[in-house]
C-alpha cells in the first residue's frame, strides 16, 4: 500500500492497519475461537506462574536469610567461646608457671568434683586420715569403695 501511496505522489505512508470486528468465515470460525483460548489461556497460566513465583520466592529468601543468621549466630557464638578457652587456659597457665605444684593440685581436684559432681553415694573423704587432707587415695590399690 505504501508504494502505491509513492507512487501517486500523495506524501502519506500508511503505519499500522487494525482490523476491527472481524469476523472470520464460517469454515474457520472454529479455529479462530480455539486460537483465541488458547492465548487466554496462555495468558492466564503465565499469570498464575508469577503469582506463585512472587509467593514463594520471597518467602524463600527469607528463609535463606534466617538459615544464614542463625548459622553466623552459632559461628560467632564458637569463636567467642574459643577466645573465652584461649583466655582461660593463658590465665591458668601464668598460674601454673608461677606455682606449678599448687595449680597442678588444684586442677586435679576441679576436674575430680567435675567427674563426680552429679554421683550419688560417691565418698571421696578419707574417714581414716591416713592422707594429709582428708580425701581419699585414689591412687592406692584395693581401697574399699
């Protein structure tokens, strides 16, 4: 059409054409109907894809995002405990250079109470004082329980 336009001289070009209120021919009329649901349908279901992409994938994200806090969380809470044995075990080891006998001793009866803390019916005193402090020899062989 644009050419013939040309050709004529007339200085108009023709853009879009839109057909409106067609209606196709009896034979096809059936076909344009199936072509149209079919795009109605396509549309909808592009829809309805979207909706549940823009559900759940926030969501998703979100629980990513605690996942990682609470893994960062337990991260920071491992390293802060380290630092805090770091420390623990640096202090105990200045007292242990200072007076090696004493922080020895002192150390065997923390982890003997630790040991036998939650033990019922377990004695550790010596009723017979045959030792300086009144605690059992554990090491001795045969001693009645």
């Amino acid at each position: 059409m644009n050419e013939t336009l040309k050709s004529y001289g007339l200085g108009i070009s023709i853009i879009a054409v839109k057909l409106q209120n067609i209606v196709p021919p009896k034979g096809v009329q059936q076909a344009f109907e199936d072509v149209n649901k079919a795009i109605q349908d396509m549309n909808r279901l592009i829809n309805e894809g979207k909706e549940a992409y823009n559900k759940e994938i926030p969501r998703a994200q979100g629980d990513a995002a605690g996942m990682v806090q609470i893994a960062q969380g337990y991260g920071s809470e491992r390293v802060n405990k380290a630092n805090g044995d770091v420390a623990r075990f640096n202090s105990v080891y200045e007292e242990y250079r200072k007076a090696p006998d004493v922080t020895r001793k002192r150390l065997y009866y923390e982890m003997i109470e630790q040991v036998f803390k939650e033990a019922e019916g377990t004695t550790l005193i010596d009723r017979r004082f045959d030792n300086f402090l009144p605690m059992k020899n554990l090491d001795k062989a045969g001693v009645s329980k």
